[in-house]
C-alpha cells in the first residue's frame, strides 16, 4: 500500500512537504513516518490520494520513503528520508 500525506516541514521554515510511503498497511506507513521524528502524524480520511506517478516513484525506490517539498510543483524531484531537513537546533 502506498501513502501520500502533506505535513508542515520538519526544518520549521512554514512550508509544507508531501511524504509518500510505501508500506504494508496504514499503520506500518504512519509508524514509519513517526521513526523520522515526525511525531504527531495522524491520517484522517484520503483527501489527498497519491498520483500514478507518485505510486511509481515510491514502488521504484529501495527505501520506500520519499519526500518533495512543494507538493504542486512537479519540476523538484522526489527525495529519499535521509535527505530530510532537520529542525534548526534552539
């Protein structure tokens, strides 16, 4: 199952970033989300369905975990989890 969710960026500059995730259930993708550190992940219904073009993207990457951070923008590329940005330290 692959799930695409938009949530505020982890790097606190207001904007928002797309996740997508391929995992074997919902639960096993929001735990997978909550591992990054993004801990008040909830998913409420299926306002925002990944594209066909999204399915294949996360289906083709080893680690089944993408990001992009302008959902309406279709020139950035996907970005694998590790290249997430961190929150400035305080």
């Amino acid at each position: 199952m692959v799930v695409a969710i938009g949530l505020p960026s982890p790097a606190g500059d207001g904007g928002t970033v797309r996740f997508l995730v391929h995992a074997a259930n919902r639960a096993r993708a929001l735990t997978r989300l909550r591992n990054l550190g993004l801990r008040s992940v909830y998913l409420r219904g299926n306002a925002e369905p990944p594209t066909p073009d999204e399915i294949t993207a996360v289906l083709h990457h080893p680690d089944g975990l993408l990001w992009r951070s302008t959902p309406g923008a279709a020139q950035e590329l996907w970005h694998p989890a590790r290249a997430l940005p961190k929150a400035p330290a305080a």
